[in-house]
C-alpha cells in the first residue's frame, strides 16, 4: 500500500513561492506594460498636438498675409473686426488688439450666432475672450514674437496662438503696428482622441496582464511541480521508503537537484541496507550465542544450587566464593534469558497467548508469588477482565514493582483503572523520582541510571523488555515524574488483543 506524505507543518511566510513568482511576474508586466504604454501613449499625444499646432500657426500665417499692406496705421473696430474675421473659420475664433481697444468678431453670412462663451452647434469655436489670453502670450507678442499655448479656458482645452503685424517701410524696413492677432482652436478633437488612445492603451495593458498571469500560472506549475515532487520524495524517504526516486526531465538546474537527490537517496540505501545486514548479523549472533549458553548454563546452575546449599559447611573463604559463583550463575543464567527474549522481538517470531483474566487476580497473583503482597498497596477495583497474554502481563508488573521496591522508597502503589476500550494499570513509588535526563533513555536497552549501580543488580533489559511486551499487545508503557515525588509507570492495554493470526479477539 503506497504511502501519503504529508509535508511537516513549518512556520510558512505570508506568501508561498508560488505566490511571490506571481507577483513578481504580474509586477514586472505591469511596470513594463505601463512603461511601454506610457511611452507610446506620450509620443502619439505630442505628434497629435504638434500637427495640430502646426496646421493652426500655418493656417493663420497664410491668412494673415493676405491683409498686407495694412490700409491704415491707426485702426478702429471696424477695421480690427475686418482683421479678426480674416483669420477665422469654422473651427476657431480671433480678435484683434490695438493699444487696449478690441475687435468685435462678425459672424459670416448664413453662420449661427453664438451664444457669448458658448459654443456653437456642431461644435464651433468660442468667440475669443480676452480674458482667456495669458499675460505671458501677451508679452511674447508684444515683444514681437510669433507665440502659441494650449490652455483651458472655461472648462475645455484651446490652441491659443499670437503674432503682431508688422508694417514694411518704403525702404522695405519693417516696424510694429501696434496690431496684435490672437486666434483660438478648441482642442477637443484632439482631446477625445487621446483620451480613446488612452483608453486604447489601458485595455491592452490590462489584456496584457491578464495573459502575463496566466503565463505565469502555466510557468510556476511547470517550475513547482519538480519541488513538490522533490518535497514528496525527501518525505518519502524520511519514513524510510529507500527506493524512492523522482524523475530527471530535462538538463537545467532542477534536472540536476533531481540527479542529486536520486544519487544521494541510492547511497543513502546502500548504506541502510549495509546497517541492516549488520544489525542483522549482530541480533543473530547474540541469539544464536544465547541459545548455546543455554545448555552449559543449565548445567552450571545445577551445580551453583550444590555450591550454594554446600556454602554454609565450607569454611569462609571457599563459603564465599561458592555463594559468588552461584549468584553470578543466576545473573549470568537471567542476562541470556533476557537477551533470547531481547532476539525474539527483534526477529518478530515473539507471540501473545491472549486469554479472558481478570487483571485484580493477575496483579495479586504476581505479587503473591514473589512474596510482595506486603510491601505494596493495591487499588484494585472488582471484575475488571480482559483477554490478555498472562505471562506477559506478569512480566511487565513483576518488572516494575521490582524496580519500585529495589530503587524507590515505600509506599510503592499498583492501582487499576479502566474504561469500555482500554485497561491502566499505574505502578507507583515515592522515592526522588527520575532525572529529567535520564526520562528519555530508561527504555533503552542496557541503560542504567547510576552508571555506579552495581552489575548483579540487573540487565538493564528488564524495561526494554516491559515495554516491547506492552507494544506486542498494541498498547503502551509510558513513565513520568508523580507531581508529589516519586517515579510513575502507567501501562495501558487494549481490553480485546487481537488473537496472533491477526483477527479480532
């Protein structure tokens, strides 16, 4: 059954990497577009403009030239009208000036009269306000110039444009007449024009980015997809799926990480499956060792059980070697059976013998049997029952209440609990309790403690082994600090162990 691997839950930023490609994509479009846009956008706004004012300075000059030579030096309004009226058409309007006095603009023959400021229908121009000419087109004129400025005059954007007429002596010198000529052209044309090219422009820059989104999109997936199947893979291979490998598309950089990863986790195999033929050989050799001890062992304890009842008739130096000799058979005859035990986990040939006990009976049972009834308070409520492995289970207690009475101090405590699914079997001291550094390591195999303890005081197997028979059985072997002192030993166990061919008790 394939695995699914979840990636470990780590404190992630405000945006993902797929997130920032995309917006970094979408800005880069954005200011690119904004820019190309902007400039073609300026570029077609001052070519429009410049035509324009081009057309209307050339249109005005041609009209102009068809007044000279002036009639007459010293102008009224009628004759300043006469000038005005020569260079309007339909699409701007003039006056005339002279020192202060100003033309009134006559409308041409079958023309509409407009209503004053107003516009005419269909769009014709203003009459030309004085009031809309800039002081600083007046200077440039009066000081001779030919001069023009776009302004906005009551609300909409005019063409202003300047000159003064000159008179041309009879020796062909030329001097002011004092006449100046102002004409106006709306620009509203012009206006609508670049605003439908702005228009124009920000609706092909906002298709633009949408399209450079997409784009995006498409390149993220394609960039992403490797890393999260490179993410998938280095989880895989965490969980100890070794022969996992991704595949290597292409020749960039992450062809080459995919490369890396693939020869990283086949050196990576090679070397686990090298730890666990190792491992392998190790747990073998102890079993195998073990079981040969046994025979030799059998025997010696035979004869220490001799030694040990002949001790007290040999005089005292022999007395006391044989009693060493006996009790380090046993120790040595307790150490191997522990490792046979220790070998049956490792190699998965260790099996429950489930059977329906009732566990207050099972805990006194133990306890009486090694003549600790007295020694230990029990809370043991009355038809508690689950199928479990007897044997086991009394392993289990005979280990911890042991430890409690070797290594604690009194009172040491064994209550039970339980609920509709599971049973508790709590085994308590009220000694100095544990260090927190030795809590992690007490079910490691041969820990002890106080590297000092001496080595007849046990294995260091007994809780290595408690708890793997706890595991055998699907539950748990857990210890803590109690918060009034001493070490606690909670066991909990399923109240239905499955039977050893796996189905359902």
């Amino acid at each position: 059954m394939s695995r699914r691997c979840e990636p470990p839950v780590i404190p992630r930023p405000s945006l993902g990497l797929r997130a920032r490609l995309l917006f970094a994509f979408a800005l880069l479009s954005v200011v690119t577009a904004a820019a190309v846009a902007g400039g073609i956008y300026v570029q077609a706004r001052n070519d429009i403009l410049q035509r324009t004012q081009d057309a209307a300075v050339q249109a005005m000059t041609s009209r102009l030239e068809t007044l000279f030579p002036l009639r007459t030096a010293t102008p009224g309004p009628a004759e300043l009208g006469e000038i005005a009226a020569t260079v309007t058409d339909g699409d701007n309007s003039a006056i005339a000036v002279y020192h202060g006095m100003h033309s009134l603009l006559r409308p041409r023959p079958g023309a509409p009269d407009p209503p004053p400021g107003g516009l005419r229908p269909g769009g014709a121009a203003r009459i030309l306000d004085p009031g809309a000419i800039p002081p600083a087109l007046r200077r440039a004129v009066a000081g001779g110039d030919l001069a023009w400025k776009r302004v906005v005059w009551q609300g909409e954007p005019i063409l202003l444009i300047g000159t003064p007429l000159l008179i041309v002596e009879r020796d062909r010198t030329a001097r002011m007449s004092g006449i100046e000529v102002y004409s106006a052209r709306s620009l509203l044309p012009e206006q609508r024009s670049i605003d439908g090219l702005a228009t124009s422009a920000w609706l092909t820059g906002g298709a633009a980015l949408a399209f450079a989104i997409v784009l995006a999109l498409l390149a993220t997936r394609g960039v992403l997809r490797p890393v999260r199947e490179l993410g998938r893979a280095a989880c895989l291979l965490g969980q100890g799926e070794m022969r996992t490998r991704i595949a290597v598309r292409g020749t960039d950089e992450l062809a080459a990480v995919a490369h890396t990863f693939n020869h990283t986790a086949a050196e990576l195999e090679r070397h686990v499956e090298q730890l666990r033929e190792m491992e392998a050989d190790a747990r073998r050799f102890v079993a195998d060792v073990s079981h040969e001890l046994r025979t030799p062992l059998a025997a010696l304890a035979a004869v220490a059980d001799i030694l040990d009842e002949e001790a007290a008739r040999l005089p005292e130096p022999a007395g006391r070697a044989a009693r060493l000799v006996s009790q380090e058979t046993l120790n040595l005859t307790g150490l191997v059976n522990d490792l046979i035990e220790i070998s049956r986990f490792d190699s998965g040939v260790a099996a429950l013998v489930p059977n329906e006990v009732d566990v207050a009976e099972l805990v006194r049972s133990t306890l009486r049997t090694r003549g600790w009834s007295e020694q230990v308070r029990t809370e043991l409520p009355a038809a508690v029952t689950a199928r479990l492995d007897p044997r086991r289970v009394d392993v289990i207690l005979a280990n911890l209440v042991g430890n409690a009475l070797r290594h604690g101090e009194p009172p040491v405590s064994v209550r039970l609990s339980d609920d509709p699914h599971w049973i508790t079997l709590k085994v308590r001291d009220h000694g100095p309790g544990l260090d927190e550094v030795v809590l992690p390591h007490v079910f490691d195999r041969f820990y002890k403690a106080d590297a000092t303890r001496a080595r007849s005081e046990g294995s260091g197997l007994g809780l290595a082994i408690a708890r793997e028979n706890a595991r055998l059985h699907r539950g748990d072997l857990t210890v803590a600090n109690a918060p009034d002192g001493g070490a606690e030993f909670t066991l909990r166990l399923p109240r239905r162990t499955p039977d050893p061919d796996g189905g359902p008790a």
